[in-house]
C-alpha cells in the first residue's frame, strides 16, 4: 500500500475520532463538519512537530521507530493524546468565539430569509411614514415650544402605518392609568378607514372564502363597499334565498403585513426589555405578546361570530333590554369573511343634536345606559367598542314602541369576572354616596396595596375631592378618567378588566353626546347602581354562597382536631421538624449537584496538571530513552489528563452562562 495512502487514511481516521470524541466530551452540539475540520487542520499542522518531539526523544530516527515496541506505542500514544487537546482547545475558541447551531431544514432558510425581507422592507416603510410626519425630529422640536405636536404627529403616523399599528394604538388609549391624558385623548380618534380594494380583488376573496360560485350564494351583491378599513370591507347583498345580508371580508394581504408587524414589534421589544430598565419594569414583550395575541384572535372572524353570540346570550337574560345582535349566517362564515343580517336605520356617528325630540333622546339615552350597566356589572360580558359607528337607532320601534339599538363588531367583547363584579357595584353605591371611605377601600382591594412608601389617607383624600367636584359638576366632569388619574399618580394600576370597563363608558359617553349634548351619563349609571346592587342580592345565589362556604368550613373544622393531634404528637414525640422549601425542586437540586460536579471537577483537573508539571520536571525513574525518564512521560500523561478536564468544566461554565 503507498505511504501517501497510509497518511490519508490516518489523517481522516484521527479526524473523525476526534471529532466524535470532542462532541461527546464538550457535552454539546458541536457541528460535526467543524470538529472534523479542526481536527484535520491541527493533525496537518501537528504532525512536523510530533516527528520532531519523536525523534528528539530518540524515539524515531530516520523513517523508523528505534525505541523499543512497548516503549513507542506509549509515545505515539501520548502525542496522538496531545495533539486531540489541541483539537479540544480549538474547538472549544471557535464555539467561545462563534457557536455552532445545527443544520437548518432548507425550506425553513428560505422561509426566514423572506421574512427577513418582508421584515427591512416594513421597517423602512415604518422609517419614511416617520419621517413625514416628524416624529423622526420630535425631540429636537419638542426644545421649543411644540409640547402638542406629538400626540397629533403620533395618530398621524399610525393611522398611515395601517392596522397594526391603528389596534396598538387603540389599546394604548385605554391605558389612562400609563399614560398622559393628552396622549390618550389624541389615541382616541384613530379610525380604522382606508380606501377599498377593487371590487375584483374582493370578489376573488369572497369566492375562495365560500369555495363555491358566487351566484350559489347570493342573488345579488354590491360593488361599492358599504365601508372600507384596514382589516376589511363590507358589501351589501342578498342571498338567494331573500333575506339582505353585509358580507364582511377580509382583506388578502391584511394577515400577512399584520404577521410582519407583529414580529417586527415582538423583536423591538424584546430588544427594549434587554437593553433598558423601563421596559423590564412594565414587561414589555410579554405585553406586546398579549395585543399580539388579541390581534390575531381579531383576525380570526369565527372568535367574532362567538363574541357575538355571547353577547346575545347576555343580552337574552336582561329585561326589556332596547340592544339587539344581528343574526349570524354561520354556514357562510369563515375565518377571514362574515356575512350578517343587513341592519337598517342610522347609526349614531350620523345623529346630530336636535336630530330627536329632547324627552325621546334622553329615553333612548337612558335605555342604553342601563342595558350597558347591567351587562357590566351584573352579566359580565359587554360589548367594549361603543364608538358611534358600531351602535345603529333601528327606524322602526319594536312591537311595544320602544326604540330598538343594534350592537355591531364584536371584535372586542370585555369579561368582568364574578369576584370583580361584586366589587364594582360597591364602588359604584359609594360614587352615589359620596362615601370616599368606601371607595378607597374597594380600590385598594381591587388594585391591590402599593410596594414601598404608600400613603392611604392622601389616596382617600384625592378620591374624597372627586366625589364633591362630581356632585357638585355632574354633567361637565368624568368620573371614571378622573379616578384613573388618580390612581395614576398614587402608583396603581386597576386590573385590565376594569380599566377596559372604565374605557367603554368613557366611550359611551362620547357615543351618547352625539343625542344629547349635555346628557349626563355618569349621574343616570351612579342612579341605577342601588337597584343593581339589589338585582345582585338574589336569595337562591346567598343560599348557594352560604351552602358552599359552610360546607367548607364544616370539612376544615372536621380535620382540625386530627391535625392539633399530630401536631401535639410530635411535640410530646420530639419529631417535629420544619421543612425549607429552598432547594427541594428538581431543578434546584439538580443545578446543586452540577455546580458541585464543576467545582469537584475543576479541582481535580488543576492537582491532576499541577502534578503533571511536577512530574516532569522530575528526572527521576528509569530512562525510558536516551533523554526521556520515566517520571517525565508520566507527568505529561497526567497533565494531559488534567488538561482536558479543566476545558470540559470550561466548556460547561460557559454554555450555563449563555456564552
């Protein structure tokens, strides 16, 4: 067999065992290809320096091994031993230096790089709608005397920028316990208008959302949209078998600059959470992962549909209650189109003041209030997107000559839960009241009681100077903002919940002014929350309350005296004992024995190589050679063994560092 083919075999035969050796000893994915070529890279390089230590030892002379055979392998052994710490060093910079990942499937490299792509290219986008609009040079303008210009460039921008950022900033205005009233009042007027795609795009959408011709479906359709937003438009229609339907479709390429935006604000604040206190405070990302989350669910027309009819339902259980759902055709709904009963009459964004005579204004006004307070305070579920737009006047009265409202957009649809409930109508008896004793109590239990300095008296002094101006001002101040102000500056936060509550009737409010302009929303919800607070005092509900709780106080009372006898036992016994609850998971254990496991190993490695030195400064023991004792060869074996411990410990303590 030539000699060059001997080395080539050697070459790739070290090479691959020290590759696989050096992925089982750094205890980590080290990529193969890497390994190898290290490997193969250290074995060219070292081989000149192994002949030379081989024949300065008298080992190898002249294309033969002089030593005898025993004495040669040890050798050879050893510098083959060598020579793979080396490869353990190299590899072990590399991965310190750039770490290996695992070999990606192909499809999901292409997949990336296009969102990649998509990703720059919204991101400029994003840039220039900035610019235009001078958000990019606020600071420097904001020197001077231009403290208004940015909640106003800031709506500008977004409403430019499209739905994601329109819903964002719709969430953000919710948030009166965060941010300033300027700001939110500014988010506030965010629409969701756009212009309408062409009519052959959207029919094309209809079709494949329907899986059917068109004409199976609908007797006729209309071209023009009804209205046109960001997410979708809505057709007039009527299907074949009569009844006038909205077909509310999707937009085709809505999902897909939504799923690009949301990446790009989940790595943005992900990001921000890393590089900045602030935004680890309030857990940014897993707040950008919940309006993801809300925003996707918005996408999914079926959670509509299911909003829908929840609200039906809640409605159903009310009395004489003037809302009305539209009815659903679910065979036709899908998770990018809806199509709906067709709602006559006006909605109230097209209502002007002294549109209705006074006294029916204030009739329609106070109906609505009343169905709105109850579905919040005593069914928990309500529609919490009131805007004018989404409430429509019926022109005909229902058949007891009452004014009927339709709801529409169920979109956002807010859950009060029970515990919540119960302590809502409270407050809202002690708005009536004037009573700031009990509406301090009540928000702190709701919000909870701040960490650090928190000074009670001047919480209930702020909220006592709310309920005067309130009594004294009714029409002209809003309660609910000035609480959340309130709170605001006492460091408090009330639950989402709540403050999606407290933002639907500011928005009814508003809704409301459009019938009458000095309506007095807040004063008709503090009249009617004393017969709520009755509606909640049912006495099949105390009985069950009163059933269930003594039931378990009845089963705890029931284990006392067994547990008072154990617990005497063991005094009387001494066996009580106290467990710590520090380190008895898995996890914690487990990170206990693999610190332990370092610490032991590091020591042992560094007496191993402090040995090793030893040893072979030592020329003590028989030659082994002309040049080499015995005590040498076996320091270098020792400190070879110890060498490669250290760097496993090494390798170990970085991967755990996240390096």
């Amino acid at each position: 067999m030539p000699s060059w083919l001997i080395f080539v075999i050697v070459i790739v035969l070290f090479s691959f065992v020290a590759a696989w050796i050096v992925r089982r000893l750094l205890d980590v994915e080290v990529g193969w290809l890497r390994a190898f070529l290290t490997a193969l890279v250290v074995f060219l390089l070292a081989s000149p320096i192994a002949i030379w230590t081989l024949s300065e030892a008298e080992v190898y002379a002249d294309g033969t091994f002089v030593a005898p055979g025993a004495v040669a392998v040890g050798f050879i052994a050893v510098t083959v031993g060598w020579m793979f710490a080396v490869v353990v060093i190299a590899v072990l910079t590399l991965e310190f230096l750039w770490p290996s990942h695992r070999m990606r499937n192909p499809i999901s490299v292409v997949r990336d790089a296009i969102r990649r792509r998509d990703r720059a290219r919204r991101y400029a986008q994003i840039v220039a709608i900035g610019s235009r609009h001078g958000l990019t040079f606020y600071e420097s303008r904001r020197r001077g005397d231009a403290d208004g210009e940015l909640p106003t460039a800031l709506v500008s921008a977004m409403n430019e920028a499209g739905v994601t950022f329109v819903k964002l900033g719709q969430v953000l205005s919710s948030r009166e316990d965060v941010l300033p009233p300027a700001l939110i009042d500014a988010l506030s007027t965010l629409q969701m208008d756009s212009s309408p795609i062409p009519w052959a795009e959207a029919r094309a959408a209809i079709i494949d959302q329907l899986g059917v011709p068109l004409d199976q479906v609908f007797a006729e359709i209309d071209p023009e949209p009804l209205a046109a937003a960001s997410v979708a438009q809505v057709h007039a229609a009527r299907l074949v078998s009569g009844e006038h339907v909205i077909v509310k479709i999707q937009r085709p390429r809505a999902r897909a600059q939504v799923t690009t935006d949301l990446d790009i604000l989940d790595r943005l604040a992900a990001d921000a959470e890393a590089r900045t206190d602030w935004a680890k405070d309030y857990g940014l990302h897993a707040l950008v992962t919940e309006f993801a989350r809300g925003l996707r669910e918005e996408l999914d027309y079926r959670t509509e549909v299911a909003n829908g009819e929840m609200l039906r339902a809640a409605i159903a259980g009310a009395h004489d209650s003037p809302l009305r759902i539209p009815q659903v055709f679910s065979e036709y709904c899908t998770d990018r189109m809806i199509v709906q009963e067709f709602v006559g009459g006006t909605p109230f964004s097209r209502l002007h003041p002294g549109a209705l005579p006074h006294h029916l204004a204030v009739g329609i006004a106070d109906d609505l209030v009343d169905a709105v307070v109850d579905q919040i305070a005593v069914r928990g579920i309500f529609h919490a997107d009131l805007h004018p737009g989404n409430l429509i006047l019926d022109d005909e009265p229902d058949a007891y000559g009452a004014a009927t409202i339709t709801l529409i957009d169920f979109g956002s649809v807010g859950i009060v839960e029970s515990s919540m409930r119960r302590l809502l109508v409270p407050m809202l008896v002690g708005m009536a009241n004037e009573d700031d004793v009990a509406v301090t109590d009540i928000a702190l239990l709701m919000c909870g009681r701040p960490s650090g300095d928190f000074d009670a008296v001047a919480l209930q002094r702020d909220i006592g100077v709310i309920l005067t101006r309130l009594h004294s001002a009714r029409a002209d101040e809003n309660v609910f903002r000035l609480l959340l102000d309130v709170l605001r500056r006492n460091r408090m936060a009330l639950p989402p919940s709540l403050l999606l509550v407290f933002r639907t009737l500011a928005s009814l409010e508003g809704t409301l002014r459009k019938l009458v302009p000095d309506y007095d929303m807040v004063g008709r919800a503090l009249h009617i929350a004393p017969r709520l607070a009755r509606s909640l005092l049912s006495p099949t509900k105390a009985l069950l309350s009163a059933q269930t709780w003594s039931a378990l106080l009845n089963e705890q009372s029931r284990r006392l005296p067994r547990r008072l006898e154990n617990l005497t036992q063991s005094l009387d016994e001494g066996t009580l004992s106290v467990r710590l609850r520090t380190f008895e998971s898995t996890d914690e254990r487990s990170w206990i024995d693999g610190l332990l496991g370092r610490i032991t190993m590091t020591a042992i490695g560094i007496a191993l190589v402090v040995a090793g030195i030893s040893l072979s400064v030592d020329d003590g023991g028989p030659m082994l050679t002309g040049d080499v004792p015995t005590f040498g060869f076996l320091g270098s074996i020792v400190a070879l063994g110890g060498l490669l411990l250290l760097l496993r410990s090494l390798r170990t303590a970085l991967r755990r560092s996240g390096r």
